[in-house]
C-alpha cells in the first residue's frame, strides 16, 4: 500500500492554511458558483475545523469545513480535480474526527443536484428543498 495516491488530506489550522482555502472557495464558489462574498465569508472560519486535499506540488484543491455546531460545509473541489474521489476523502476523514469529538450527529446543506453523492455516506433528508445564495439546496443529516 504504498502507491503514492495522487492526493493528500489533512486536517489544517485556518491561521496556516487560510490563504489556500479561501483560494479553492473563491475559484468554486464565488466565481463559478456565483455565491456572493459576503455569504462565503462568514466570519465562523476561526472557529471551525477545516481540512485541505493537497494535489500535485503541494497545492491546495479541494476543502471543507466542520462547524462546532455539527454543520459541514464549504465542501469545495477544484474543477480540474472532481470525481477522482478527493470529496469523498475529505468527507470521510471529517466524519472520523466528528465522531473522535463525540459529536452524535452531523448536517449539511447540500446542493440539490449533490444529494446522491452525501447518500451514499448515509445521510438523510427531508427532501423540502429551500434556497441558499440563489442555489436551491436540501438540510441532510447523519446521526453517529
């Protein structure tokens, strides 16, 4: 098992590894998915849980965030890098530390057309759909 997989996940400090994340957020969600700035930067990032994929050369591609309340979001995937398995990744390793922090459940706001992809990872949800930065999105949770 020592096949160098083409992308590494970590869980990261904002005050070290901000100017990575917010680079990922900007390029997917503010410019490609047209969230609006003032929505994107909340003010909660010193206080979550983010992690950072790292691709070829050490440069940051994907990210995500855990919130003390239990919300993951600004799950974020550079273009170029989807569906090779870095969000599942991701969403896999923040599972793990919301259960070593003895969180009992996680929830999420999914993007509509995404809610196949947090399934398979046993979320549920409601199905009421509701709008969130002009995306049509769906609250899904998982209890531990």
């Amino acid at each position: 098992e020592n096949i160098k997989k083409p992308f590494e996940v970590k869980r990261v400090a904002w005050l070290e590894a901000s100017e990575a994340i917010k680079a990922i957020r900007l390029n997917v969600l503010i410019n490609e998915q047209g969230v609006d700035e003032e929505i994107e930067w909340d003010g909660l990032d010193e206080e979550a849980w983010h992690w950072l994929a790292l691709g070829p050369k050490k440069k940051g591609i994907a990210t995500a965030r855990l919130l003390k309340s239990g919300q993951i979001g600004r799950m974020a995937v550079e273009k170029q890098f989807r569906f090779q398995g870095i969000g599942s990744a991701i969403l896999r390793d923040i599972l793990k530390s919301a259960k070593d922090l003895n969180m009992e459940s996680v929830f999420l706001h999914s993007q509509s057309k995404a809610t196949k992809f947090y399934e398979k990872f046993n979320f549920s949800s409601d199905g009421k759909e509701f709008l969130e930065a002009d995306i049509l999105h769906v609250k899904m949770n998982k209890k531990f």
